[in-house]
C-alpha cells in the first residue's frame, strides 16, 4: 500500500511530466493589446463599443481597488 505522503508526490511528478510546458510570459500591456484586439475581431461589436466596455472594466476595478486597499492593508498588518 501506497502512504498519502507518497500518492501525493507521485500524482505532483505525473501532473509535471504530462502537462504542456508554459507559455513564455507577456507584459500585461501587450497582452491587454492582444485582448482588445481579439475582442474587436471575434465578437463582432463595433470598435466604440469594445472601447466603452474596456473604459468602464477600468473604472469599474479602480472604484473596487479603491475600497479594498484599506481593508487589505488593515488585514496585512494584524498578521
């Protein structure tokens, strides 16, 4: 019989051995171009559309920034 201790690190050397290598990484900014990009040419919107939506994503993600980072901050430093 197999301990867990062992499953554990056999299941961790398969998922390793058979999973497809990684990407090479992307600044954020070159891929938020390939993402528009994409959006524009498969969704089928018009270019001012896809525009609104990504400004308001923005804004939308800075308001909640903006509410979370003292919450955060609080929570980080009672550790």
């Amino acid at each position: 019989m197999v301990s867990e201790t062992a499953r554990a690190t056999l299941n961790q050397i398969a998922a390793r051995k058979t999973r497809p290598p990684k990407q090479k990484t992307r600044p954020l900014a070159q891929l938020r171009v390939w993402w528009k990009a994409s959006a524009i040419l498969t969704s089928g919107m018009a270019v001012d559309v896809i525009n609104s939506l990504l400004e308001h994503a923005r804004t939308a993600a800075a308001e909640i920034r903006a509410r979370v980072a003292a919450v955060v901050d609080v929570a980080l430093r009672s550790r």
